[in-house]
C-alpha cells in the first residue's frame, strides 16, 4: 500500500491529474489522507522545535494556566467573592475552565499564523494546505495533556472526586479544537493576504479570556442573558469542560450549550470553505 | 511505448502586479493622510466587493507564461531552458501544482515529485536525522520509503558523524550535501527539478548529476530547469525554450541549446533587460536598455558616420527629484565618458511616476572602432546609489565609415593615436598660388 512509488507498479495504478484552472479537485479529502504523514511529522516537529532553546522547557506549558489560575482564583473568588459552582473549590472551577481556553487560546493562535509560518513550504511544495493549520492543534493539545496532570494534582490536593461525566471530556475536548480550528482556518487564509489579522489575534485571545467565563462561573450571569452569552462558543465549551470534571456541581445549561454548538459548527463551515476557496493562490501572494 | 506522461494544453499564468502611485509627491501631512484614506476606502470596497485586493494605485497584468502547449513522453528527460523571467519557474510551479494556471490545462500521467530548492522545510534545531526524516516526508517519501533508505541517504550526504547534530551548527556545504541527498533518493514517476544544482562544490554537483543520470535509465521521466547547459546536455535528449513566457522553440537539447545560444548571442549586443529579482524597495527599476539606430531599429554593429541612440525604460515607483540614471561608456576596459541625464536635462526632470524612457543619443563621427561596453547607473544624487553594477549591461560595435577618409581604410593607433576619432571640422582659411 505505502509503496504506491515502487517501480513496479508505474504504469499499472497511475492517477491521472488534471490541473485546469478553478478545478475543484474531487480527490482533495482522500489526498488528506494519503498526506498523513506529512501531518504527522510536521506535528510532531512544531512539537520538538516548540520549547527548544529554552531553558525551562516544556515548564512554559505548565507555568502560564498555574499563574493564571492563581491570580483568577485570588481576584474572582477572594476579593471579588464569585461563588463557585456547588461544592466544587474555587481554584478547581478557574482551572477547569482554564484549561480548555489555554487550548483554545494556544490552537487559535498557532493555527492562524501557522501558513505565514510555512511560507517556504507553501511556495516550494505540494500538498493538500488543510495540513498546516490542523497540524498546529497537535501543539496545543500536547500542552494541553501536560496542564491536565495538573489538574489531577490539584484534584487529589482538594481531595476531589469527578463523577461519571468524566468519561465524556474527550469529546469536549474534541470541541474545543474544533471550536478554535473555525476561526484558525479562516484567519490563517485571510493572514496570507492581509498580515492585519495577525494583530488581531493576541487582542481576541486577550479580550475572550475575560469574556468566556474563566475566572467566573456562567451561573452567575443573568439568567435572561444566558442565552445571549452562549453566543461565544467557548461558553458551551466551558460550561461543558466543568460539567465533565467538577461533576453534579455544574449543571450544563442545555439551550446554551447547542446555541454554542450550533456557532462552533458555523464557523468550521465558514473556515473550511473559505480556506478551500483561496488555497491554490496561497503560493501567490504568500 | 510512446504514451505521453504530461501533455500541457495553451498554459498561461497572469500575475496582476500594483503599483503604488507617487509618494514622492506628496509633500504635506494632509495629503498623505488623503492618500491613505483613499487607499484604506478602495481596499475595503475590494474586500466587500470580493475583489481581489491589490496594493497599489495602478494594476498591471503581466503574463509569465502564455499559450504554452507541450507534450512529454514516459521515460524521457526534459531539459526547460530560458533566460531569467522567461517563465521556468512558473512552469514547474504549475507542473507541481503549487500554484494554478490562469488559462489551459495540463494533464499528467502518475506521480509528479518537485524538486524546487534543496531542503525545503529543512529546520535548522532539528538534527540531520530528524531532518531527514521531515524533508522526506515533505518531498512525498513515505517513513517506510525513508526507512528503507535511510543508510543509503546518509552516505550519500557524506555527514554520517554530524548525524545527531542540530542542522544549525552544519556547515552550509555539509546542509546542502544532506538536503541534496534526501532529494537524489526520491523516486517518483516524474521529477521535476529546477536548478537545484546551482549549490555545492562542483565534486558533490558531479555525483548529483550522475544520480540524476541513473533517475532516467529507470525509466522515470524527469524535467529539469537549470542555466548550464553543459547539464542539461548531459542529462536531457529533449528540450524546451521558452522565452518570455512562450515556448519558442522544442526539440532535440542539441537543437534547442544551440537556439538558446543564438538569442543569447543576438540580444546580449542590442539589449539589456533585467533580471526579475531587484530590490523591491528602491525608488526606481532600471527595465530595460537598448541600442538603436536612427530607424529606431535595435542594432549593435554601427558605422562610424552613425548616431547611436540608447534608449533606457525606466520604473519609478517613487519619483525623486535628485534621481540620476547614467552610464559609463568603455572600451578595452578604459572609461571614455560618463554621461548622465542631468548633464542636458534640468534636475528633477525625471520624476514621473511609472515607466520613463530617456533617450541617449551619441552623436557620429565620434568614436573611434571597437567594440563598446556600457555600465548604466542609477541613484539618488549623493545619497544613494541604485543600481551600480559592475558587469556591462549592453555591447555595440562601430566600425570605420572608409567613405569619410580619402586616405584610410581602418583607424589605427598607428594612423591616429587616441581614445576617441573625432571628425572634427577642418577649414581652408587661406590659399596662395
């Protein structure tokens, strides 16, 4: 199977390929998968290069969400007096979110930049693009497993026990890739053109993290504005992140929860067209 | 087995270029302010309008390639000869589907693997193991592929000591060595190469031409891009030229490097024109030079009794008044003069946004025979210079007019000492008898 380049078989299982002018190309998503090597490697070498040259390493990974969720933790639960959901302690339901926005914070980013990244492969080689950006969320989540081993430290500190729900993180974790990827894909594609949406990124990253609830639970939003809030897909992400590890302590505010499906969902639809839209003139204005 | 591997159809590619219009002009706060409000107001207009957008005030549509049709056969190596700008490289894009043709189309048979640089994606923390490993994959190698190769590739490169060392600290002999061979293992159905071996010493350039060589025998058909022909003619039976981004002329590599040569030789005389990759950001762009004679016909062999007219195009992106396009004049290594625009225009004369073309005119009855070399020079007057080449740019040749001596066939330095022959007028003031 993998040899498809043996000499033996030139000439039997040849593909012939037409290169025409806005030619959709039929085999884009089964070349996906033909190319899964190269997703793999290209993963696994911003995994590699990603904390190379640095003196505490992979520590950036754990030191950034720890910092956060203590300060978080001091001004929403101490001073500010947030009550936390249920019985769950404060710093576990600021970490709890925080994991999931540092995933999302770190794939949004990574991704966006990721073909300004890859400029001299894009102008060089062929492959199906779709790889670059979705290779990023690899680095993402590795960072994101390492801030997990803290959260089951912090788990067994409080003495915390999560309930059945656990066993349905990794679809929540799923979402919020899928969540970051949306947005990734389509500033990525816009970034090759107007390097403007490179600045936006770090604001949006920024400004989302005091707007998704964080450093706050969304129970104590108005409940006539729930609705309105889950317009930011990570709310439902979230929400659904602390419904899975702090167990019955945080209801999942169903209406909500799809309203943010529906937009994570939007928005992927929105990325993937657009990014296949412009993707043959990537080499171009790259 | 005569079936063709790659047949292109009318290919052609148009770039859209903008130009920005003068800033140079603009001389207030305000209007700079007016420009960029402008500008800000079209982009967004473009962007609503799902236009492209282009930076610039003036588009200019430039086909690198154009009604380019072609058929290759299975199993024969191609050679793609052109000069700089000519369209090569925008063909191999095309062929490896990096980039999309505007028109046409192009039908390939198999595989296709590019060899556009040596190295692509090489990353300079990894090790030469890693690396291997990643560039291979990129190049369209499976890891089973790699695998089986790696040892092979490893004496290939000749680096097997370095093996676990950051690419970073390699030399850049030992990096190209590494990325050359990770290329030379490739064993698609049809390779597309373009100069690649321009890199390396010319012991390693041997031993990769000679793996090439062994691509063929096997069968694999491959194209390749390079500017020496002495490669090309061993690697190649076949060869295309293209020439402005048209395909002029296909046939036996022989036939076609020799037609090569024959456009190099005609227009290397009359004509000067520049290599795409100048410094975007100067303020002018020498394009073009020419020689002419007084028919406006490009020529390069002039009698002595002719005017000489050099016409030079020029691009000013940002018009300066203290721009100064000139050139030096040589002979036998000897400047005879400099002469520059300002020398009979007023300053600041050149400073229209866009193309410019000044015309030169070296008068008859001034120099002597020989061949003539011309440097051309731009710059901002005592700023900067722009364009200062060393090498000359245009060759012309003026030979004797015997029709205007009753006593020489030729001017010698043994008749007629001196750098110039002026035809200088002489009078008879007085005769007695």
């Amino acid at each position: 199977m993998t040899n498809t380049l043996n000499k033996s078989t030139i000439g039997a299982s040849e593909a012939i390929l037409v290169i025409e002018p806005g030619r959709t190309e039929k085999n884009y998503w089964s070349d996906l998968w033909r190319y899964r090597e190269l997703f793999v490697i290209l993963a696994w070498r911003d995994v590699s290069v990603r904390y190379k040259q640095t003196i505490i390493g992979i520590l950036w990974a754990v030191i950034r969400p720890l910092l956060t969720m203590v300060v978080f933790t001091v001004i929403f639960g101490r001073i500010a007096k947030l009550p936390s959901d249920g019985q769950a302690p404060y710093a576990l339901l600021v970490f709890a979110a925080m994991l999931p926005w540092t995933l999302f914070a770190n794939a949004l980013s990574e991704s966006s930049n990721s073909l300004i990244n890859n400029a001299n492969l894009i102008g060089k080689v062929y492959f199906p693009r779709l790889i670059i950006p979705t290779a990023t969320l690899v680095t993402a989540f590795i960072d994101f497993l390492i801030s997990f081993v803290i959260l089951l430290g912090m788990m067994l500190w409080y003495k915390f026990i999560p309930g059945w729900q656990f066993l349905y993180l990794p679809g929540f974790i799923l979402l919020a890739l899928l969540a970051s990827l949306g947005p990734g894909l389509w500033i990525t594609a816009l970034n090759v053109k107007y390097r403007d949406f490179r600045y936006v990124i770090p604001f949006v990253v920024q400004f989302g993290l005091y707007v998704s609830p964080v450093g706050f639970s969304s129970n104590v939003i108005p409940e006539q504005w729930r609705l309105l809030y889950s317009l930011n897909p990570m709310v439902g992400v979230i929400d659904g992140f602390r419904w899975c590890l702090l167990g019955g302590n945080s209801p999942l505010y169903l209406p909500g929860f799809l309203l943010s499906l529906g937009i994570i969902a939007a928005f992927l639809y929105l990325g993937v067209t657009h990014f296949r839209k412009t993707e043959k003139t990537f080499a171009d204005l790259i | 087995m005569s079936d063709t591997v790659i047949k292109a159809e009318n290919l052609g590619k148009r770039y859209t270029i903008g130009h920005q219009r003068g800033r140079g002009d603009q001389t207030t706060f305000r209007e700079v302010l007016v420009q960029n409000a402008r500008n800000l107001w079209n982009k967004s207009r473009d962007l609503v309008a799902g236009r492209p957008v282009i930076v610039g005030d003036t588009l200019e549509e430039v086909w690198a390639l154009k009604d380019v049709s072609f058929e290759i056969k299975r199993g024969e190596a191609v050679g793609i000869i052109g000069r700089n700008g000519a369209g090569k490289s925008t063909l191999l894009k095309i062929l490896s589907r990096i980039t999309e043709p505007t028109e046409g189309r192009v039908t390939i048979r198999g595989r296709v693997a590019s060899l556009l640089e040596v190295g692509t994606g090489f990353h300079s923390e990894l090790t030469g193991r890693e690396n291997i490993y990643l560039n291979g994959t990129i190049l369209g190698m499976t890891r089973t592929e790699i695998k089986k190769k790696f040892d092979e590739i490893v004496a290939f490169s000749e680096v097997e000591r370095y093996l676990d060392t950051p690419v970073k600290r390699y030399s850049s002999g030992m990096y190209v060595r590494l990325a050359f061979a990770v290329a030379a293992h490739l064993e698609p159905e049809i390779l597309v190469v373009d100069e690649v071996l321009a890199v390396g010493d010319a012991e390693f350039q041997k031993k990769c031409l000679g793996k090439m060589g062994d691509v063929t025998q096997e069968g694999r058909t491959v194209l390749f891009v390079s500017h020496n022909m002495g490669a090309v003619s061993t690697l190649c039976s076949s060869a295309i030229l293209l020439n402005s981004g048209r395909l002029t002329r296909q046939g036996t590599t022989q036939q076609v490097i020799d037609e090569y040569e024959r456009l190099e030789a005609l227009e290397v005389r009359s004509e000067w024109t520049a290599p795409y990759n100048d410094d975007a950001e100067a303020e002018a762009h020498l394009k073009k030079i020419e020689i002419l004679d007084c028919f406006d016909q490009k020529r390069h062999i002039f009698k002595s009794s002719e005017p000489i007219f050099i016409k030079f195009t020029i691009d000013i992106d940002k018009p300066n008044k203290n721009l100064k396009i000139g050139f030096d004049l040589t002979r036998n290594g000897l400047i005879l003069f400099r002469s520059e625009q300002t020398d009979s225009l007023p300053p600041g004369s050149l400073i229209k946004k866009g193309t410019n073309i000044l015309v030169c005119r070296i008068p008859p009855d001034i120099l002597r025979e020989g061949d003539y070399f011309l440097r051309p020079m731009v710059s901002i007057h005592m700023v900067h210079w722009i364009q200062n080449d060393i090498a000359p740019a245009v060759l012309f040749t003026v030979r004797f007019d015997a029709s205007r001596s009753s006593y020489h066939m030729s001017i010698t330095e043994s008749n007629h000492p001196g750098i110039i022959f002026p035809q200088l007028i002489w009078t008879v003031e007085l005769t007695t008898s």
